[in-house]
C-alpha cells in the first residue's frame, strides 16, 4: 500500500475557456480537430444512407425521413465548416506570429 502526502498529489486546476482570447490552446485545438474527423465519418455515413434510399430503394425525395437525414446532414457540414474556419484562422495567426519572430 503506498501512502501519499497531500502536497505529493498535485491539485486539480479547472479548465476554463475563454471566449475572449483569440489564440486556441492545444487541447482546444486537439477538440477541434477531433470533431472535425468525427463530422466528417457521420457526413460519410449519412451521404450512405441517402444514396441507398434514394438511388437503390427509389425512395421519394420529399419523404419526412429523407428531409431529417438531409437536415442532419446540412447540420454536420455547417458545423464542420466552422470549425475548419476556426481552426485554419488559428493556424494562420500562428504562421504569421512565427514568420515575425524569426525574420
């Protein structure tokens, strides 16, 4: 059995965001990131499903079930789109702070 002391333990610090900086840390970064490979697997499996529906079972466009996997759809790609502008707005603040430190 080990036994620890309190100050062997190091405190838990809170995450917390702020919505007012401009720069992302890297785990805002990693996050972003990984939302964006994980939107991009549903709008692969959600583009799937319409092309079976649609051009192998020859099911109605205008069915309700059609108009929610599209929404869904339109969903996922605009929230990739944000996070891709985020992220390459990032990306291209950190070039440019890297080309002015070093000349």
């Amino acid at each position: 059995m080990i036994f620890h002391l309190g100050t062997e333990i190091p405190e838990r610090s809170e995450a917390t965001l702020d919505h007012e900086r401009i720069e992302l840390t890297k785990t805002e970064g990693d996050i972003i990131k990984t939302q964006i490979r994980k939107n991009s697997v549903l709008v692969d499996e959600y583009v799937g499903r319409l092309d079976l529906l649609l051009n192998k079972e020859r099911y109605p466009q205008h069915a309700v079930f059609i108009k929610k996997i599209r929404r869904r759809l339109e969903l996922l790609m605009d929230e990739n789109n944000t996070f891709r502008k985020v992220l390459w707005a990032h990306l291209q603040r950190e070039e440019l702070s890297r080309i002015s430190l070093h000349p």
